[in-house]
C-alpha cells in the first residue's frame, strides 16, 4: 500500500489522500479500483479516496500500415504528433489535449470537428474478469462519452490516413495555436460543462457575467467562460461550489441545465 496526495495526479493539483498503484504491464483490477490517466478531466475530493487508486501508465507503441496502436497511459497529445509526424493522418485535432489515450477513449475526447469515435478501431480494456477486445461499435461512442465495462483501458488502435508529415504537423500547429489564443494556462481540468443543445456553456457562463467569478481559491477564467482556474490555494470544494452556483446561475437566467464534462472522484460535502 502506497498512501500518497492525488493532487499531485490531477491537471486541477487537488485531490486528498488514497492508496495509488500506479500500473504498467502487470496488474490486477478490483471491482472497486479508481481508474485515473493522467488526471486531466477530474475533480479529486479534499477528503481523498478510501478506494485503491489505479494510476494508469501503460505504454509501448505499434504501426503497421495506417494501423496505429498505443498504450492507453500514454500521453494523447504525444502519440498524436508522432503520428502526424510519421505521415499519418486523422489525429492532428488532439495534438495539446493533455489526457492519456485511455482516458480519451472513455471520455471520446475531441477537438476542431474531431474526436476519438472518428479514428479508433479497437481497445483491450483489462476487467476484474479478465482481458476484453472492443471494436469501436461495441465501445459505442457518444458526445463526451462511451459506454465501456469497467476495466483498464490498456491498448488503442487508432485507423489513420496515410498523408502528408508536412501537411498534418502544420495543421496540428495550427490547431495548437487557436488553442493558446482561446484557453487559460494554469491549473484547470478543461471544459467545466459540456455543450448544450449544441451551445456551448461558455456561451451561457459568459451572458450570465460569471467571468471572473470566484468561490474561495477556484474561479471562472477571463479568457474562456467554461474553464474553471484553480488559484493557490484553491480546493476541489471551491471547485465544487464554484460549478453548483455556476448551474444555479445560468438555470435561473436561461432555463438551461449544465451538466459537468469533468468527473467527481470522491466525497464532497
Ligand atoms: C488544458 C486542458 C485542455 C483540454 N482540452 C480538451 C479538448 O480539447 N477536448 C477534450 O475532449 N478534452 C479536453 N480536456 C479534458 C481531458 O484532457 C480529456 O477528457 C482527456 O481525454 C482525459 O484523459 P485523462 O487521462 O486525463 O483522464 P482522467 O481525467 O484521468 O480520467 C477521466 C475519466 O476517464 C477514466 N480513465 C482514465 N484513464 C483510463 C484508462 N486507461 N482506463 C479506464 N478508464 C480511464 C477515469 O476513471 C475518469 O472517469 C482538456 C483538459 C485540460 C486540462
């Protein structure tokens, strides 16, 4: 047992403490494990964990053709501009999303026109029961979701175009470049809110006047109305806090439901 602070696994750098694994090649999966990749789009409660916390870092990467498979600890962004790099095209949208590929796969994680369900053929997802083999239609992908048994999402394999190394790196820059000019630097988890009714929540965030809004250490950034900065300080409480009155806000002015994109791990008062 390894007892140690989650907030040094979350991009947020919030979360108590849990007893982690981090896991490579061999392991074992409990019905009741955490899963964390790399902690990207997560809120760890204050309180910690009272779970086994596996931290996911598998790795190793294979090509064969246009047939790209690779770890699912492994960063996203990385793979992505190997690939790009390698002249193979389709995941140049996710050069700068800072997840693991497997959280990607859970979270269909996506970017300028494209996500996940577009390029990945198959998962190996390691269950309490045993090895599983997805194909894409099995993982049945939706906005900001999939629908897979509970397990380690080990391996992906990505079907990409072959194309041109120049072209695909240069778009990925570009893509990377919007992405500066557009979002926050700091400690955030990305998107607070997903889309809806195809607005998207900044949108409401924003007409509401909540830019600039603060609970204790956690505030809705100036740049970008759906990210949530955490400040010194800040806890995943405030964060917590901060979101609740953001819904309540935007509910009594608009009508309108925000659901969260980032996922609650742990207690929360
Ligand atoms: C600055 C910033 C920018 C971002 N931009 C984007 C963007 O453009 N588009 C977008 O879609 N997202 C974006 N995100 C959110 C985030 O990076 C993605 O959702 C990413 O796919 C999450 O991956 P992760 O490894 O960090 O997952 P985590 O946050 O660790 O976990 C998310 C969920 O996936 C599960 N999980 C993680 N890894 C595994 C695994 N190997 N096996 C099984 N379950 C697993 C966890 O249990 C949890 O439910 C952004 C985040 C930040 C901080």
């Amino acid at each position: 047992m390894s007892e140690k602070l989650l907030s040094a696994f979350t991009s947020l750098g919030v979360g108590g403490r849990a007893d982690v694994t981090v896991v490579r090649d061999t392991f074992d999966v409990k019905e009741d494990d955490v899963i964390l990749g790399r902690g990207t789009n997560v809120v760890v409660s204050d309180l910690g964990v009272g779970r086994r916390v596996l931290v996911v870092r598998c790795g190793g990467v294979e090509t064969a053709g246009t047939r790209l498979t690779a770890g699912g600890g492994l960063p996203l962004s990385a793979v992505a501009r190997a690939a790009c790099a390698s002249g193979l095209s389709g995941l140049e949208w996710a050069v700068g999303i800072p997840g693991s590929v497997g959280g990607a796969v859970v979270m269909n994680a996506g970017a300028f026109g494209g996500c996940m369900a577009d390029v990945v053929s198959r998962a190996v997802i390691k269950t309490p029961c045993g090895e599983e083999r997805l194909t894409a239609e099995e993982m049945r992908f939706g906005y900001r979701s999939a629908r897979l048994p509970f397990g380690v999402v080990t391996r992906v394999t990505f079907d990409l175009a072959a194309g041109s190394a120049a072209d695909a790196l240069a778009l990925a820059a570009g893509f990377n470049a919007r992405r500066r000019a557009e979002q926050p630097s700091g400690r955030t988890a990305g998107s607070t809110f997903l889309s809806c009714g195809g607005v998207s929540a900044g949108y409401y965030i924003d007409r509401a006047g909540l830019k600039g809004f603060r609970v204790g250490g956690a505030r809705i950034s100036e740049k970008h109305a759906n990210f949530i900065i955490m400040d010194e300080g800040g806890r995943a409480d405030d964060f917590r806090r901060l979101a609740d009155t953001v819904k309540l806000k935007v509910y009594s002015r608009f009508n309108v439901r925000l659901k969260e994109e980032v996922r609650y791990i742990g207690e929360f008062r």
